[in-house]
C-alpha cells in the first residue's frame, strides 16, 4: 500500500487532446491525493513534458491531434520505463494487444469512471513499488547460452548484441530471471507482472511472451528458453536441455 506522502510525491503526466478530460481526471487524482499532476494536449507537448519531469506514470490517449497515442508510447520508451495506461475509444482486442504490445502497461476504454483511472494508476504505482526496484538490487548477471542478462541496469544482450526490450517485455523476462527452471503460472505471472488479479490476461501474457521469444530464440517457434510447460504456465530453462 502506497501511504498519502508517497502519494503527493508522486509525478503524474496526463496526455490528452480533451480539455475536460484533462481536468477531470487532475481533479479526481488530486482527490485520491496526487499533488504533482502534468498536463498535455498533444503527443509532442506530452513528450516534453515526460523528459522534463519525469513522471512516474502517464495516461495517455491513444487519439491525438499530432500523432497517434501509440507512437507516443514507442518514443517514451526510448528513454523511460515509466508505467503507461492508455485510454481509448476503440474497445477492440486487436487494439489493446496492439497498444500493450508495444509498451503500454495498461488499458482503459471511453467512456470511463475517472476514479478507474485513479485506480490503475495506483495499481501500476504498487506494482513498481516492489518489482523493479527489488530487481535492481540483485546486481546477479544471468548468462544462458548467447544470452546476457544486467538484472541492475536491465540490459539484455544476445551474441554481444543489446536486445530492445518493450518495459513489460523486460519485467516479464526479468520475473522469469528471478525464478530461473521454476515453472511459473499465468496468475503469478500477471501478478507480479502487471499488478492485476489474473482476469482476462491470458491473451496478453501469450503476446509478450511471443515477442520474447521472437528477439530471444533462434527458433520462437521451438524456444530452447522460454518453455510453455501445457497447463501450468511458463518457465525460463537456463540449462539449455
């Protein structure tokens, strides 16, 4: 639980191309305590603002006058870990795979309740309370095969190369680190992943799982690492075998 002061302390960076939006959801979140909240109406405006201050999580619409939410997402993660939820009208699976798919940590469709919003904010806030910050504190360095893993800085090599990983991807691989040849369910997957009750996340857990393998094995389709173990979940062979 994340207390008041923690809360206050708290950079929140809103992205959106609707004035009443913005200011009902800066209202509602400095009800629920935030203090420090930014404001955007355009994808360029947004990225300022998130090099400038930093912010500890962005809500971000995927509609934008400039560019599209998405490729705000992709820019931001150049340079920043930052959890991203992004609001949209499209209700589509296809367009929330997509929009997790390329970083995004989470989704929320319009028309929606502004303390929803406050709600996974808070949620993403909890989650990296406890992940990334105890995942920089074990300075290990995991080799398996061509594969090098930094668990402080988060850089992943493959044959000397850097791999580019989305931020979900890297937490993802990084849990899957912590638990090495542990067969890992899908519920404690999202939990400790994204935060979340284990509620519709089967599909997202699948496509971030692809797209490991996809950068990681020589084979994606026959990976030597990341193993579907069929009806429990997931683990990370480092033995190769």
């Amino acid at each position: 639980m994340i207390s008041m002061n923690e809360l206050a302390n708290k950079n929140i960076l809103l992205i959106d191309d609707e004035v009443e939006i913005l200011n009902l959801l800066e209202t509602v979140l400095q009800k629920e305590g935030f203090q420090h909240i930014w404001k955007a109406s355009t994808g360029a405006e947004g990225l300022s603002l998130c090099m400038s201050c930093q912010p500890d999580a962005v809500v971000l619409d995927i509609m934008l006058p400039d560019m599209e939410g998405y490729e705000v997402c992709k820019k931001i993660r150049e340079f920043s870990l930052v959890p991203i939820i992004f609001l949209s009208a499209k209700s589509d699976d296809i367009d929330k795979l997509l929009g997790l798919g390329i970083g995004g940590d989470d989704y929320v469709t319009k028309p929606f309740s502004p303390k929803e919003v406050a709600f996974r904010v808070k949620a993403q806030l909890r989650r990296n309370s406890y992940y990334p910050q105890e995942a920089a504190i074990n300075k290990d360095e995991i080799t398996f095969g061509e594969i090098e893993m930094n668990k402080q800085t988060g850089e992943v090599k493959k044959n000397g190369e850097e791999v580019q990983l989305t931020a979900k991807e890297l937490q993802l691989l990084l849990f899957l680190a912590d638990h090495p040849n542990q067969i890992l369910s899908k519920t404690k997957i999202c939990d400790a992943v994204w935060g979340e009750e284990y509620v519709g996340h089967d599909n997202t857990i699948m496509v971030h799982i692809r797209h490991l393998r996809e950068k990681l094995e020589h084979e994606p389709s026959k990976p030597e690492w990341i193993r579907t173990v069929k009806g429990l979940g997931y683990k990370l062979n480092t033995r190769g075998n």
